[in-house]
C-alpha cells in the first residue's frame, strides 16, 4: 500500500491505485467505474484469459493487463483489488488480497460458503483492512431512498416485503437461480432492514421444470421479528423481466419497480388500519374493525446515476476514513446464511431453517 | 322443477325459472345476469335482510324477494337456485335446493369445508341434479383462451404457474386471505391443468402483520407431476392491485394481466431448451448446454364479454343437457381439497400436505 | 312541472319526475342512473323504436315506454327531459320540451349548429328553465380534480394542453370524427380554462385515408391567451385506445390517463423555468438562463365514481336552487363554436379561424 | 484517403482512419463505437476546447486530440471525418472536410440550410466521396423491422403516422424545439416511406409560453399522397418522455413506443374497412358500410443493438463499395426540406407550405 495515508477528508487525498481481478461479465463495469473515478488510478485488469482482458480495455487503452495474481499483489503502487470472478474463486483470491495488505471489494456473494466468508471478515478485521461486498443494488437511488424511507420511520412498522427478479436468464452451469439471482434480494432486503427486523428463519421452494439439474425457479420466505414477512420470486424461465419490490408498513407501503425509469419508487398512503380493540380478549380482537386509509401516492424525485460510481466511491471514502462500508464483509455474511439456510430448505423439501441471528 | 322436460337444445327450450339467494357483493351481479339470460327467467330473490333484497332489485323491479328460503323451495317454477350467501351456509342452503329438487350454482368455495362440500357433490349425484362451482374467473375469454392454449399443447409441458392476486382488500371477518382470494387463482389452476398434471402436495406460508387475527399475506407452494411447480401470492394489504398469471411450458410461455384490457393474454415464442444429451449419466446432464429461443410474442384477439354471462349460460346448457358443467361440483372439491391442505400447512409453518389426489 | 316548489334544499326536495329521449347508445346509462337516483323518479323512457325501448328498460321493468313525444310532455309527473338522440334531433327535441315548460339536460353536442344551440339557450333562459349539457367526463372524478389544481392555481399560469382520444372507433355516418370525438376534449377544455383563458382561434388539419367520405383522423390546435396553446388530436382508426390529457403550468404540468385507473392523475413538480432577465431587449432574452426543477411527482387520490351519477346529481341540484349548472348551456355554445370554426378550418385545409369570444 | 483500394468486401478491407469532430454531447458516443468497430482506427478527436477532448477521451487514452482541424484534415491516414458539432458549423467542417479529399457522416440536421445542405450533397458528389447522415433512430432495431414492414407492405397502404417525442428537454439556445427535436421523426419518416409517399406539404402549429424566444412546443402535419396524413408532435415542455410512434395502414397498424423495451413494435390485425360499393356515387359512397377487423396482435422479436453501431457499419460499407448509404445526404436534404417548410409556416402562422418534391 506504499506510502498512504489515512485521512477524513477523501476530496484531497492521493487516489488509491486499485487492481481489477477478472474480465468477465461484470469485470469490465468495474473497469470502467474505476477509470471514471478520480479517487482511484487503476493499475491493472487482471484475468487467466489475456484475449479477454484485451478485449475488456479495448484496443486504444493504456491500462496493463496480466494473467498472474501475483504480479497484481506484489505491486506496491497498488492499495485495493476489486474481485469479480466466479464466486468460487473469491475466498482465495480476496485471501491473497489481505494477506498482501491490499484493502478488497468483491463481487456478490462474498464467497461461495459462509464458513469462506467469516475466514474473509477475520482476516480483513485481524489487519485492518477494508472488505467490502459489491452489493450494487444498494447503490441505486432508488434503494437509497427507500433506506431512507424505512429507516426515517415514513413506512411505520415493516409488515412485509415482496421482491421479483424473473427474466429469461443465463442457467448457470455452477449455481441454481438462488445462488445466481436472489443474492441481490437479499443484500437490498439487509441494507433496508432496521437491526431488530433481521429474518429469522427462511423456507424455500424450487423448481427444475427444464432438467438442467439445478432449481431455476425459486421462492423463498423469510420469517422476519413482530409477525412480518419477507418473499422472494428468482426465476431464469420467465420470458418477461419483471424486477419489482414491495415494502408494506404501518403508515405507508412502496413500490419499487425497477424496469419503470420515470418512476422507480412509488410511496402509497394507503393502507390498512386496525381500529385498536383495547384489552380486548384474542377472540375479540377478530371482531375488531379494520379501517382503511386511501391517500395520494407520491414519487420521490431520484437523480439518475449509476450504481456502481457509488459502490467506487463509497470504497474509496471506507479506505481512506477506516470505516465500514456501508455493505461490508458483515452484510456479505448475512446474506451468505440466508442462503447456506435457503440451500438446505430446499433439499428438505421446503422445512422452514432458522438463521443464525448474526449482528 | 315442475313439468321440465330435459332437452338437448337450449336455444329452443323454455326459459328457467331461477332464484337467487343472498343480496349482499356478489348476488346482484348474478341478478343482473340472469336478468339479462333468455334462458333464465327469475323469479326470486331471497335474503334475511329484506332492505338489501329490495335495494338490489331496485325500485323499477316487478322482481319478488323474500326472507323466507322455504318459500322459494316450495315454488314450482323454480328450476334452479343460486347461492351467493356466506360460505358457511352454502352447505345447508345448497342441500336444501337439492333436497326440493332444484339445480344448484354456488358461489366459490362451494362449501366451507370438503366434508361438506362432498355431501353436497353426492346429493346432487344421486338426484340426477345439477351442481355447479361459481368459478367465475374460468369463463372470461382469457382463462377460456389459456386453457385452449395449454390443453392444445401450443405452450408444450407445462413447467410452472405463477399467480398474484394482491390488492387493499377487505380483511374479512370470517375467512382468512387465502380463503377469501385463493379459490379464484386455485379454481382456474383446476381449469387449465391437464387431467395429468394436477397437483400432488401444497405447502403455504402466511403472515399477519396487522394483528387481524387470521392471515392477511400469504404464499402457496403447489407441487406438480414432472418437477412443475405452481404459486400463488395473495395479499390483501397491499397498496396497488395486481392480477398476474404466467403460464411457463417446454414450447411457449404466456402472461395473463388481468389489468391490462388491451393485452390480457400475451403468448411468448421465448424460452431455454435444453440441448438434449442422451444417455448421459445424471451427473453430466448438468453440463448439458442450453438454448435461449427469442421469437414473437403474440397476444391473442380476446373479445370482451362478461364472464358471469358464460357461467349463467353453462347453468342452462347443464341444466338442459343434463351433462355436468364445465365447473362442476367435483372442481369446486379439489379446490377446497387445496385449501384445507393449505390451511394445515399454514397451521405447521410451511410443512408439505399432500393432496387426496381426486379425479 | 306541476306544482313543483323550487328550495335550495334538495336533500328534503320531492323526486323530480324525468323522461328520458332515446334509447340507443347513451340512453340507457342515463335510464340507469335516473333510476339510482333518488331524486329523480323515471316516468318514461321514449324513442321511436320501441323494440329497442323494451329491450333498455329490460322485461323485468315497471318503466314506461312510448314513442310518441308528445304523450311525454304532456305529462304533468314530468319535470325534466334528458335527450339522447342524434345531434340532428337535439333542437327539436329540446325545443319542444323547454316550451312544454320542462328543464333540459342534452347530449353533447348541445346541438347540430350553433345557431341551433343559440336558440336553446335563449329559449331556455326566457323560461327561467336549467338547459345543462351532459358532459359527462366533466363530471369525473379526475376532471373534477384538475379543475380544482387547474383553478386553485396550483399549476401556475397556463401553457399549453394536450390532448389525445384515439381508438378503432366507430366510423359515424352523420359526423366525421371531430364531431364525434373533439367535443369530449372541447368541453373538458372549457371546464378547466380560467375564464381569461379562452382560446381565441383554431385551426384544424384532417384526413380521410380510408375514404369514408369524412374525416376519420384530425387535428386542432387552439390558440389561448398569452402564448399558450392546446392541441386535440382524435382518430377512428388506431388500433390501440389512448386517453390522455396533459395540462402544462409554469408551476407544474399534470398528466391525465384515463386508462390507468390507479393513478389517472399525475401532478409533476418538474419544469422549465426561465431566469428572469429584467429589462433585457427582447434579443437579449433569447440568451437568459433555463433552469430544471426535477422535483416530487404526487398522484392524488380520486375516489372511483360514475360521472353520469355526477351529471344527474348536478341537474337535480340546478333545477330545484334555479343556478346554472356547472356545464350550462353556454358551455355547450362554446363548444359548438370551436367545432363549426373548426369544421371551416378544415374545409380551408387549416386555415386559422377566429373564435367568436363568448362570455 | 491515402493508398486506399475500393474493394466490396468489407470483413477483409483494412480499417478505415477516422476522426470524429465535435466533443459535446453526441460526439463522445461516435468515438465509443469507432472505437469497437473493427472496421475503423480512430486517429483523432478535434474540438476546439482541449479540456473537452480530453475528458472525453479518458486519462487512459492513446486517442489523440487536437484543437485544429487542418491538423486532421492533412492527416493522410485520416480517410473520414465524423461531424458532430452544433448545425451552424456543419457546411463548414464538412466542406473542408470534402475538399480534403475525406468521407464525411454528419451529424444530423445535416446543416443549417437547405442551401448550405445542396452544396455538400453536390461537392460530396463531384467528388465520389460518401456522404452520409447520421439519422441514429434509423438504425435501431425497431426502425429497421418498421420499415421492412411498411416497404413490404405488410401494413398495405399507409392512412396516417402519428409521432410523439416528448420530454423535459433542455430549451437550446440556437434552435427551437422544431429544429431540434423534429429531425428524429422527420428522418425516420423519411426513411420508412415508400418512393412514392413522400410528403407533398406541411403546416407548422408552435408556442413559446415560457417566453423562451422561440417555440418550445411545436406540432407538425404533412399532407402525404392519397389522402393520408403524418403529424408530429414535438415539445420540450412535458414532464414525462414520451416517443411514440403509429404508422397505420390499410391492412395493419403498428405502435413503436421506444420506451417499452420488452416490446418496442407491437403489429395490429385490428383496423376498419371500407365495405366497397362499386360504382356508387360520391354521394352513395358516405353510406357504404364499415366493417372492423379485431385480430392478434404480433411484436416482432427484436435484437438489443445499439443503433450507433448500425450507422458505423453502413458507413464503413458505403465507403467500401462506393454505394449510397440508406441514410444519405439526400435524405437529409429532404429532411431540410421539410424543416425549413415548417418554420415557414410557423411564421405564417400554420399556413399550409409546399415541399420541393425531391427525389
């Protein structure tokens, strides 16, 4: 990491010479995030595929590239390395990455096991170091604002959350739709979630209609705290991309559509409310009257801006402050128990399995 | 039933006398249809609540009502009864009609339990009597066209359903959200499934954020022969409605929006193929290669036509004919074989209930 | 009208007696809502076909029909007269009734010409009778809202409408589709508009591709006042159905969907401001600033509600307190006016036609 | 141009040198696609503000940049120059361009004035060098699949076009909205009419409420042969994009709605026909009969490609093989043509204005 210093004020600060490690599908957006960024000087595009890493820098770039991990690593004028390749991958790559004392952001889902994921968190607490997990749905104005909307109490109490990500996808010779899609459900539905509303337990349900020997249409429930509930729809067999989340709460409920630019997120007034029935006995409190409330419907102005300069630039801000990123090696964790849990409940036909109940 | 005499043509039979029971969401709509049928002609309209008869004929109407089901068993000149009261009285209002010799059309779930709703089946079984489900969802030209479209085999083997119903709806006192939405989504399940393809086992997930005492969200897991799966979402708290159904099969997949009155039914030429590798071991069919189908989508000319007007004239042909109507009372039995399982499965969180597996 | 005593208090009022004229394709939603009003009582329903009476009334019906006019006017019960005949009838029809002392509610347009229309308000206002316009969609629920934004000032000044009512309609054979279509947008124009906010000219642009022998597509545009302007643009022959107004301010612009029944209305807090450049030569203004408001989009809630309940309601109110109705004759006279100066535009392949600058 | 050797196969031909003039808004796309097209090496990007160039290039470049156009114009290795600067300067470049031996896309409108737009078209000829319009929509899937529709007359004979573009867009200080916006639609309906089809006339309808200087809101209607009609709909002023376009025609009718990318081009069997009376009268011929086809509707599966890709590919190929490319200068001549007409006509206050009828 040569000689960097930390500071608080990220405006000022040298940029932060930053590696890429893969040139596949998402490689390239990292790649081009980075080269946008002034925060960062990117120093090399790192792929066992030289063809491919040519290809991902084009023709007319000045940027290096390299099939050895280790020439990345041992360069000194090189603070971070971004990982973007198969998840299979990450946990030695991203280890290697620590242990060479470079600060690290890897792609969805942290690693391919939590037990690989908790190694990564340790080893990135144990030096110091940033990991940060590349949620990149986080990123979006759109979840922002809904974050904003959750945390600041203009939802009242969370009731349930509903999210579809279904599109004629890519079946995936390594993963099953839950690996591959819900990952992004997941990591949205832990950075919007207040503390005390993490799941529970989570049942899922799968489907491999086609025989491709893995699920590819998936469901999953999660038990959240208070008698709420979260679902999740991933599908890879759906011949119309739908992408649309809903977050009910006491006050209000949400809308997030993200295939609808000109109004991703819609906040209803409207809801249900249960005339209080008080010391009511159980029994009573069925016969009491429910009243509903049918308020005008309000869409927030979001600014369009592409998610992953975010994730660049809250690396960036996390690496020279010290702090956490806001979707750090934790958050990566919880997202990896969920679905460690969600794998078993499928292989046991459904059984609800309960989460660890990490912080 | 007086002196009817069954005839195979409708068109040139007598009209039938016909009452109807229960003033209250549903029964006007079936008042103005029968009004509106050739085939029928009515003679009653029958409610505890005799404002609420005399408010839903009007006070233009020569329509007699009455609060006295007796009185409209006795009359000669009805043929047929149709009950749209709760469901908990279906049982003893329908086997009454049966019992005086009248054909029965009952509102969905044709009773509130299957027990009842078996006996009602039998009764009409042994009188020669016609009984039919009120399962109104089926005779719109939409569910009429998919089913024409799945039985044909244009969408192929059938892979997956998908069906949300959610909406603000009425937290009802009596029945919880899947009783109260579900029948509509499992009946039309019921009507385009073939014979083959019914579903064997159902597990359901449900919250009830609100404290209304029964669910108010909740999730349904049906497994299907051959690694199909099927789903249905229903809601009642959220803040905007949606009627969705997608239809997934080996050649075509179709989406049904029933809010979308210019493009209900929209049949997709898109999908994955498995490139078939015969006689390999199971362990290499996962490396299988898979092809993605991108053709045309068509949605089909649908005209409009109010579907309650198809089922008042499916009555009379059955009637008539004597033959059982599209939605007869053994549909109306494996619904609320469904529903029952699922209200187990809610009942021991999520577990898999297998289904009696009725013809 | 018998002994009718006029009271501003039409909640204690006695039912005003009403016939309705023609019983083809409105009549029967205004038969409808005469008869759920209670305060009206429906003596008759009259049209020279009296096949086609019965059949609107319907066989279970204790309304009256004739064809004979005369009989209806005689008709002491009879305080009220609704025509719904061909614009042709209108003046005859009307006439006849407002001489025969009886309030007029009219189809639109009020009538064939506006000299035609003229004549009834004049014979109207010389009897101290109410002559209202049916504009139904006045009498929205939406409509109804954007007057209130529109008139409370909350878009700000006026800058421009737009307004499109295209469907695969039917191909009249007494109008071209300016007549048939334009004068839904005209007199939802009229309500809307400011009173100095009149438009003062139109021009007109038409074709008839088909060869039906009148225009089946048209075009007008409107000039208002102080720059403003308002487009109309309807059409027979789309194969799609569009309904959709947009009403631009200098404070927000809205947007009317009528076919999206969850959200007709859409009020944006986005626009264009010009930086004020004070006492700048008018070439010097073509250099001020622009400036983007990007802010919150608000959908109010609207109730859902039949217009035509609105359009009864409103003629019942104007009889017994003796006001004009909100959509009054003169209403239905400048409408007239735009649709004759429009029908010249179009004879003049677009020529610009002066509008008379009624009251 | 060099050693250059015509040749009809472009896979093999050598890359073309390029330089792209202009680094405002549009230019930056050109250089991304000359960038990854195989068929073209980018020698420069010339603008005369460095910073510019320099930004748009990226810090991690080997693209050259200059401030002097003669510096690109004496480069030998330079065979075509990209025009994207503001209209006013197009003549200019492209002519020195010409002069110099180069081929030229220009940016569209093709140049200030029909005049300015003749010279080019005539020196581009005397000099065999290509001459190409850069009208993007063109080039887009959609655009391409319409025109291959209409050309092969699956839609039969053309009634009407109607195209909205729409949006809050930046209010120019050079151009009015017409200028600026129209184009688009002008160059698309040029480019998806028949030889035979081409507009004969034009009538311009504008306002300017803001008090911007020039018209911000402007509606366009063409008088096209036989009858049928085009119209535009331009506006800077609309809070919601809207880019619709309906081609419709005597067999069938088609909706292009750019910003429904799932279905961009949905095709309609639905339409009304002229019943046809022969040898009836002209007076007869107003009561010949109607009929309405109510058949499915198709959307034609359409590749996700961007279009800019199309016009550098058609570029390299015109200059390869000498032939025209499909969007020449005389395309964009006509374009001008138009253009001009239309701002005529908004001074003359809608007057219907002439076209040149060019070939």
């Amino acid at each position: 990491m040569g000689g960097y210093t930390d500071t608080s004020d990220t405006a000022t600060s040298p940029a932060l010479g930053v590696a890429v490690v893969g040139a596949g599908y998402w490689g390239p957006n990292l790649l081009r995030n980075f080269q946008a960024s002034p925060g960062f000087r990117l120093r090399w595009l790192c792929d066992l595929d030289e063809a491919r890493s040519r290809r991902a820098v084009g023709e007319y770039s000045t940027v290096r590239t390299t099939t050895r991990l280790g020439q990345v690593l041992e360069d000194e004028s090189v603070d971070c390395v971004a990982v973007a390749t198969p998840a299979g991958t990450h946990h030695h790559i991203a280890m290697a990455a620590l242990e060479a004392g470079k600060h690290v952001l890897v792609e969805k889902p942290l690693a391919a096991t939590f037990e690989q994921g908790r190694e990564l968190v340790r080893a990135a607490e144990e030096r110091g170091l940033v990991l940060m997990c590349d949620h990149t749905y986080c990123y979006t104005p759109a979840v922002l604002k809904i974050r904003e909307l959750v945390l600041g109490g203009v939802l009242g109490d969370l009731h349930f959350v509903d999210s579809v990500r279904i599109n004629l996808g890519l079946v995936q010779r390594d993963v099953d739709v839950l690996w591959d899609l819900a990952p992004h459900d997941l990591s949205i539905l832990d950075f919007i979630l207040p503390d005390g509303c993490r799941p529970l337990a989570v049942a899922a349900h799968g489907a491999d209609p086609i025989g491709a020997g893995r699920a590819c249409v998936a469901y999953l429930t999660l038990t959240l705290p208070d008698g709420a509930i979260a679902h999740v729809h991933v599908n890879w067999l759906s011949p119309t991309k739908v992408r649309t989340t809903m977050v009910g709460g006491s006050k209000r409920t949400l809308v997030w559509d993200d295939l609808h630019p000109t109004q991703r997120v819609s906040v209803f007034d409207r809801g249900v409310d249960l005339v209080p029935g008080e010391e009511l006995a159980d029994d009573e409190r069925r016969n009491a009257l429910v009243q509903y409330r049918s308020g005008d419907m309000v869409a927030p102005a979001l600014q369009e801006r592409e998610a992953l300069r975010g994730v660049v630039e809250e690396f960036a801000a996390a690496v020279h402050t010290g702090r956490s990123p806001l979707t750090d090696g934790h958050a990566g964790l919880r997202v990896l128990d969920i679905l460690e849990a969600a794998s078993r409940s499928l292989e046991f036909r459904g059984a609800v399995v309960p989460l660890r109940g990490l912080r």
